[in-house]
C-alpha cells in the first residue's frame, strides 16, 4: 500500500477522546434522560431514605403476592426475614432454596430499592445449617435412645424383664 493512502486513512480515523461531561448511562437513555452525570450521582445519593421494619415487611409481603404463582419462591419468601443495617437476611435451610433466591434476588433487590426509596438495600441468603442425626426405625434403635435421655428406662426394662423388640 503506497504510503499517501496510509496517512490519509490514518487522517479519516475518528478519534475518541473520553470526558467526564459525556459520560451517559445506557438505562439512562433508554429512559430518555439526558443529565449531567455529576447531577445523577446526587440523584442517586437522595435516594437512601430510611425505612422501618414494618414498611420493609409491607413491601415484602407485596413482592410475595405477586410471586403467588411459583409456590416454591411464595414459600421461601413467606419465610422470617432479619434486618442488619442495610442488608435483609433470609435463612434458607437448603442449597436448592440458594439456587432458588439466586433465580429472583436481582428482581427483589430492585422492587425493595424502589418501593422504599433506599438503593443501599441488599439481599443475601444464610444457609442455615441443620442438626443431622441418625434417624431411628427399629424399635431397638428408639429404645437405645429413649435410654440416653433418661437411663431409668434401662433399669425399669431390666426389673421387668422386658425385651424392645417386641
């Protein structure tokens, strides 16, 4: 390529030159906003208002009937929920419930920043760990641990003559 038409595509190139005033947001546009960002970021500061725990169970109680339909997220959600600063707890007694909240928690987090005007709301799911114990289905096996909560059982068995089998 002769090096006259080199520089003089060199020359039609566009250049991009980044500022800080032209920055915009895509949901922004769609939207059909244009701001200045330095304004928006006050925007988005004024939106922190505090909410009280009933308003955030009101809120919640809504999200929960419109999800009505899918028993198994109504059932997750109907459950006890805990408050620490700006973060909402959920127990959830099994991955498949993490997997579950992993599913709608962006559409949560969004209604609940909403709805209460606070966009510093966080959803997170705890996994609440369970007591695993052996499950008991011999009658021997419910008699031996009958005998580890009161030993007297084990001395009345004995006077009578009593077998757990039976």
């Amino acid at each position: 390529m002769p090096l006259e038409i080199e520089s003089q595509i060199q020359n039609e190139r566009p250049v991009f030159k980044p500022s800080s005033k032209t920055t915009l947001k895509l949901t922004d546009l769609l939207k059909g906003k244009s701001q200045d960002p330095t304004t928006q970021v006050l925007d988005e500061g004024e939106a922190n208002e505090p909410f009280s725990p009933e308003q955030l169970h009101l809120v919640w109680r809504d999200f929960a009937e419109q999800r009505k339909k899918f028993q198994s997220e109504y059932q997750l959600l109907i459950q006890p929920i805990e408050i620490r600063g700006s973060h909402i707890i959920i127990q959830l007694l099994s991955t498949v419930q993490e997997t579950m909240l992993s599913n709608f928690k962006s559409d949560l987090t969004s209604f609940l920043r909403t709805q209460l005007k606070n966009n510093s709301i966080l959803v997170v799911g705890e996994l609440k760990e369970t007591d695993e114990r052996q499950m008991l289905y011999t009658p021997r096996d419910k008699f031996e641990y009958l005998i580890e909560k009161n030993p007297m059982l084990k001395t009345l068995r004995d006077r009578l003559g009593l077998d757990p089998d039976f």
